[in-house]
C-alpha cells in the first residue's frame, strides 16, 4: 500500500511540553511538507524539504522543528515556544511542481 | 505580499445543478494552479493542476479554468451529486519554488 502514513491520529498533551508527530512516506518522493490548518482557515506551510539532510522554513516556523534524516521520514516537533499549538497538522509529500499527496493529519488539542 | 481568495460563503446546490466555485489570487502569476477537496477530518486529496498556459483542464465532472488576466480560476462540478459535498481548495506556487500557498476553501454541500 502506498501513500503517506501520520500517528498519531489524535494527540493530547499538556502545556510546556514538547511533542514529535510522525510523517513516513513510501512514495519515493523527494520533497516533504508540513502544514498546519485551524478552523475556516486555509494551510499554512510549516516547514518543507526537498532533499534528505535538508530543510527551509515555511510561513509559520517559530516554536516548531524538523529533520530529514531518511527520504521516507520528516518528523515534526512542537515545542513549548509554539504560543497556539492546538490545530490539525497534515503531512505531504510530492516531486516538486506537480500535485501534492497528503497524509490523514494528526490533530493536537494541548491544554 | 500575494493573496489567494475563495468563495468566502459556502455553496449549496441541488443535486445535478452545476456548482461553480472561484479561485481569485493578488500579485505574482503562478506558473500553474491546483485544486484540491477536503473531507472533514481528512488530508486534502489532489483534484486537477492547470498551467499558466491551459485556459481549460477537464476530469470526468470536473473543469477548471484558468485566467491569467483577470488573475482568477474557476472550478465547476458538473452533474454534481451528495458525495460531491465537500470543502475545495486552489492552490498556488507563486514563485515556482515548490511552495505552495492555499486558499481558505469553498464548502459544497449538494443536497439529494
């Protein structure tokens, strides 16, 4: 089966905490993404890769980090600097100027 | 900086009208443009892609166009039907760096 893979799918965490969400792809795809999205508004872009052992920062990258060890994983971490972490988080992976394919999301409700 | 605008209110039609939704972005020409649908609770789903030289892109019920001009796409479903009834996206890489900058969405209820 192939396609984009994101677990949790629910996650629950306690202010001051970080906490890492997990992206696997078995797409073959070089570029990977991270986005967040909140309620009535479109998706904003986190953070993107388009190479293993590289990454840039999208719109909104304060209080969040990424790595790109591996092309099939590109895990996102929350930290406690993130103001608002409380949104649904969707991975995607795609070959650069063509369709994105996204994963299921991973909604976080911190309190 | 750029701005992409959809339909603010959602979009309800009865079932075999056509829905005709409208992507409308600010400043840069994209070199293409993409739509996608989103279910509640779900990741966004890839629809149709049109580049800046298509007017017109078709997919079974689905046609997209896309104005440079004007700076706008249009996106109809055809014949449209309850499992139609989702939210749709567009979707811009402004600066052809892989980046893409999504719109709000429009919701599409279609009503049996």
């Amino acid at each position: 089966d192939g396609g984009i893979t994101q677990s949790p799918k629910y996650l629950f965490r306690k202010e001051g905490q970080n906490v890492t969400l997990s992206c696997e792809q078995n797409l073959n795809h070089d570029a990977m993404y991270w986005y967040r999205q909140d309620p009535g508004q479109g998706l904003r872009l986190i953070y993107y890769s388009q190479i293993v052992n590289d990454f840039q920062k999208g719109d909104i990258a304060e209080g969040y980090s990424v790595s790109r060890e591996k092309k099939e994983s590109f895990p996102l971490t929350v930290t406690s600097a993130q103001k608002n972490p409380t949104a649904f988080y969707l991975c995607a992976s795609g070959t650069g100027l063509n369709e994105q394919y996204f994963g299921p999301g991973t909604r976080l409700t911190v309190t | 900086s750029q701005k992409i605008e959809q339909n603010s209110e959602a979009l309800n039609i009865q079932e075999g009208k056509t829905a005709t939704l409208t992507c409308n972005y600010t400043n840069y020409s994209p070199a293409y443009l993409q739509w996608y649908r989103q279910d509640p609770g779900r990741g966004p789903v890839f629809l149709l892609l049109i580049r800046e030289n298509e007017k017109e892109k078709r997919k079974e019920r689905l046609k997209v166009t896309f104005d440079t001009t004007l700076k706008q796409s249009l996106f109809h479903i055809t014949a449209s039907q309850p499992a139609d009834s989702a939210t749709y996206l567009c979707a811009l890489d402004f600066n052809n760096d892989y980046k893409l900058s999504f719109g709000a969405g429009t919701t599409v209820t279609v009503r049996a």
